[in-house]
C-alpha cells in the first residue's frame, strides 16, 4: 500500500439544496453555505432547486431575501427552478430541508444517478430526523428561525466537508 485510505464515498465537489418551491428555504440554506464555504476557503459548486415548479425562474421570496439580507447571507441573485433528473449525476450531493422532498428525490433518482441523497440537518450532524420547518406561511420571525437553523448547521457541513481530504 502506499499509504493512501480507501474512501467509502466520492470526495464531494458539488452539493445541491432542495426544498419544496426554491424560494424559501433550499435558496437560504444555498446562501447561507456559499458564505461559509467562502469563510473556510472552501470551493465547491452550490445550487439549490424544488421538487414542485411553483415559481421558475422566480427570485426568493422577498421575506428570505430581507431576512437574507439581514444576517449577511444574500441571496438575490438566486431564481427558482425545479430538481432536473441531470442534477442527480451533475451533483455530489443532494440535501433535502424536509423528508417529503427527500423521498420525493429518492422516487425520482434515476437508476445510474450517483449523487448522495440525505436530509440537510442530519448530514450536518443534528439529531436523525430532524428537519427545516418551511417558513412560507409564517412571519418574517420563521424566516429568522429558518436562517439561525440553517447557519448552526454549517460548522457540521464544514467539518464533513474538510473530513472527506
């Protein structure tokens, strides 16, 4: 051997972020881990999508946005699209906000996809299960709560991400 581990898993490159419509909370959890991948000096490909084609081509709600804004994680730039069978093998890694949008994806993966399916929360390391609660049909204080969930999940990203080198 020449020292070098066998990895269990592709080393991830690309991760895309997946909820419902896209303009809620997959575009907040894209923005918010575009800053800390920039902070870590970390350079990976970021996308975020739905599993419904309610808003294309639409920017994030304007309540993420301000709340975005807000906290130093913009997302502006950002429109809506609906999950694509290519992004199952364009991505490394595909996380789910909730579990009706994971097994959504999972019935959705084509047979040859390559792309590692999971539920945002628990790749980052929270409890199994756990997920992020839509803010659409709440007040700008859920959209709060949704950026604080998502940002304290970002030093467990972090970590997997520099465990994998």
């Amino acid at each position: 051997m020449n020292g070098s581990v066998m990895r269990d898993r592709p080393v991830i490159q690309s991760i895309l972020f997946v909820c419902m419509g896209n303009i809620c909370r997959s575009p907040l959890a894209e923005g918010i881990a575009r800053v800390a991948l920039q902070r870590a000096g970390l350079d990976l490909r970021l996308d975020s999508a739905g599993t419904h084609d309610y808003h294309p081509g639409a920017a994030p709600d304007e309540r993420a946005r301000a709340v975005g804004r807000e906290f130093g994680y913009p997302i502006d730039d950002l429109r809506a699209r609906r999950v694509r069978s290519e992004d199952f093998s364009a991505f490394d890694l595909i996380l789910a906000a909730d579990a009706g949008n994971l097994l959504w994806l999972q019935r959705q993966r084509p047979p040859t996809a390559r792309a590692e399916l999971s539920l945002l929360l628990p790749w980052c390391g929270a409890a199994v299960g756990s997920e992020v609660p839509d803010p659409y049909y709440g007040e700008i204080e859920n959209f709060r709560d949704t950026v604080r969930l998502l940002a304290g999940a970002m030093p467990g990203l972090l970590e997997r991400l520099r465990g994998q080198a």
